[in-house]
C-alpha cells in the first residue's frame, strides 16, 4: 500500500515481472512474424500488424482469466496475480494496436468518420453469416480501455472498491465479445479449424478452471458453525488452526476467518477491502493479517489496517472452552477492538 497515489509504484519483484512480460511479448511477436513471413510472405505489413497483435491481446487474456482460478487453486500463482494489473494494460495496448490498424486499413480511406463505418459499413445483423464482426471487437476494446485507464488505486479507492470491482467484471462481457468477434471474423474472412480449435480450447481452458475454483469455494463454504446455547458456535479446535495462518467458516451467511498467532486467536471478516480478497487465505507477517492477494494488513485484535493506513473491517468476539474454540456470529462495527484469546 502506498500512502500517497504514484502513477506506478515498482519495486525489485514488479521490475522483474515487467521486464520478463516486455521479453515475452517480444519474442512472441518475432516468432509470430518470423513464421508469417516464412509461411506466406504475400502478407502485407499492415495485415501482418493486425494478426501478429491481435493474437498476442488474445493470448494475455486467457493468461490473465487463468491467473485468478490458479492462484486460488495453488498459491505458488499469487505473485502473478499481485502483478496482474500490468498484464491487463499490456493486454489492452496490445488490443488498441491491432484494433487501431484494423481501423485505419478497413474504414480510414472512406469519405466518413473511421468509428461511424464501423457500424454502418455492414448493417446485415439479421444474418450470423456476414454480421459485422468488427462491431463486437470495438465494444469490447472499449471496455477494456475503461478497465486498463481505472487500473490505478486512485480510481478504485475513488469510485469506491464494490463499484471499482464490477467494473472490472466487465472482463468477462469484453471476453465474450472477442470470442465471438474472433470466430465470426474467421467464418466470415478466411476460415480456419486451427484458429477456431485454438480459441476454442482456450475457453474450455478458462471454463473448467473457473467451475473448479467454484465448486473448491463451494465446498468451502460448507464448513458451517455448529449452533450450541447461548447463540455462542463451535468453530473448531485450537489445533486445526496452522501457526500464523486462519481457518475460515461460515457465519451468519458471512466468512469469517480464525487466526492463530503469538499463542492468541483473533476472528475478523475474511473480506479485504482493497479488491475483496481472502484474507484467510493469507498469513500473518509482522503481527499483522496480510491479504494474499496485494498485501493490504490488518491488525488481527481490532480489523484496522496499520497507521497511516486507514482501511478497517468487521471482528468477532471468540472464546476458549477445553480448547473448542466458539464465535459470537453478532459481527462488531468495522475496526472495533476485541480481546484475543490467550491459550
């Protein structure tokens, strides 16, 4: 976290990540103009332009679609997602050359403005043979750009995190778009089973590791409190907890996430307010709960990020009987000081 807004905040694992993103796409651009060129070198340097981009944005989308589920399903992933923002925005330069060549070839020659061709130099959307494909691809570059220019912590602490987080969603409509405008695009112009068969195994790909994910959070979501007297839920044994680490159960229809530490047990909201990431999932780091997702902290005695951090969340009231660990499910207003147990 940074105190104050920086438009980019690099330290030695952002430097390496981003200088191993910029060789990737070179050497994938080279390669793919290397075999163009050797396979059909009629290609003209504008169409070459096209292709060679247009598959690359293509490629970082399914990348940066995987890294969440990964990450989710093995922790060895999280120093992707951590740095994914910058995939994302190289994603969508990427996305802004091919669409922006695909203009200036297929619409800048007329005797109208380039965007307005767009939509009305084929107006056959009552066909799937010969829709205006292009259509699709602009819509979703246009999400995209909202996504990659919000991209910032400013803009998500701004527009607020729940707004900031379904924009972001918006991944998924601009995912579908493309799909839909890549195999349009290949029906239409010069069909193909290898490019067809690739986009396709790509979304099966993104699909299954999505409803894998799902049905893990699922499973996880079954691991309910038990209702004993006094409103007061067993949760589990001090032992089941791992040492600076959380179990997390369910609460009130809310996730909550136990942790242990420094001999001590402290139950806070498993909800990070930076992007709603697992905090249980994460470990404790110099007496503070840090999200597994960006590193936000929270102290775990009173859900308050540390000064000059300001960011708080919801605690819970627990108690110790023969080493059973319960939790009062009445959840305490954000950042409010609970005694942790001492075992």
């Amino acid at each position: 976290m940074g105190v104050n807004y920086q438009p980019v905040l690099w330290n030695r694992n952002k430097k390496i990540y981003d200088k191993w993103i910029v060789i990737s796409i070179l050497i994938y651009l080279l390669c793919f103009i290397g075999i163009t060129i050797i396979t059909n070198n009629g290609t003209s340097v504008e169409t070459l332009i096209i292709r060679a981009f247009g598959t690359l944005a293509i490629a970082l989308l399914h990348i940066i679609l995987a890294i969440g589920p990964l990450a989710r399903l093995n922790s060895r992933f999280l120093p992707l997602l951590y740095n994914r923002r910058h995939l994302g925005v190289s994603m969508f330069l990427a996305a802004m050359v091919h669409g922006g060549f695909s203009i200036f070839q297929f619409h800048s020659l007329g005797n109208v403005n380039p965007i307005y061709a767009i939509f009305t130099s084929n107006m056959d959307y009552g066909s799937l043979a010969n829709f205006p494909f292009q259509v699709l691809g602009f819509f979703a570059l246009v999400i995209l750009f909202l996504m990659a220019a919000t991209s910032h912590d400013f803009w998500l602490k701004n527009l607020s995190p729940k707004t900031w987080k379904r924009l972001h969603m918006m991944v998924y409509p601009a995912y579908g778009l493309i799909i839909l405008h890549v195999f349009l695009g290949a029906l239409q112009q010069q069909p193909s089973i290898g490019s067809i068969a690739i986009m396709s195994l790509g979304f099966i790909t993104i699909a299954t590791l999505h409803l894998v994910t799902g049905i893990k959070e699922t499973k996880a979501d079954k691991i309910k409190t038990q209702h004993i007297k006094n409103g007061w839920e067993y949760v589990c044994d001090i032992d089941e907890i791992p040492e600076d680490r959380a179990k997390i159960f369910i609460v009130d229809k809310e996730r909550i996430a136990v942790f242990k530490y420094d001999n001590k047990l402290s139950a806070i909201s498993n909800v990070c307010k930076h992007q709603g990431g697992p905090l249980g999932e994460g470990k404790v780091v110099d007496g503070c709960v840090t999200c597994p997702w960006h590193g936000y902290q929270y102290l775990p005695h009173n859900g308050q990020s540390p000064p000059p951090f300001t960011e708080k969340i919801t605690t819970y009231r627990l108690k110790n009987d023969n080493n059973k660990i319960y939790v009062l499910p009445e959840a305490l207003a954000e950042g409010t000081e609970v005694e942790p147990i001492i075992f």
